[in-house]
C-alpha cells in the first residue's frame, strides 16, 4: 500500500470521525430499542404528529404564563 503523497490526519481528525461513528452507531440502536419496546406495548413508533390545526398553546396558556396577559 502506498501512502505517499497522502497527508498525514490529525489525532483531532481521527477523533471527531470515530465520535461520529459512535454518535450514529448509538443514535441506531437507540432507534432499534425503540421500536422493538414500541412492539411489545403495541404502541406506533415513532410517534404520530397531532393535527396541523392544533394548537401550540392550551386554551388557558395565558393563566400559565403564556400569551395574553
């Protein structure tokens, strides 16, 4: 193998890209425990947006500090 010509990576490089791997490689086992806990409670994963037309705030979100005071 021939690796004239070919630069050097940094420890720093190395690092952020094994850190990735690992990022993802968790994220998917993550995503697999999900779904199979999702399939022994039956549950849809993941979960199912509300409706386009609900609110972001509940109807009394200004006696709780939200808007309309």
């Amino acid at each position: 193998m021939n690796l004239e010509g070919v630069p050097a990576r940094s420890l720093r490089e190395l690092e952020l890209e094994v850190e990735a791997e690992g990022r993802e490689w968790t994220r998917q086992r993550l995503q697999q425990r999900l779904q199979e806990e999702a399939a022994r409670v039956g549950e849809v994963f993941p979960p199912q947006r509300a409706a386009a037309g609900a609110s972001a705030h509940p109807p009394d979100a200004a006696a709780h500090g939200g808007r309309g005071r």
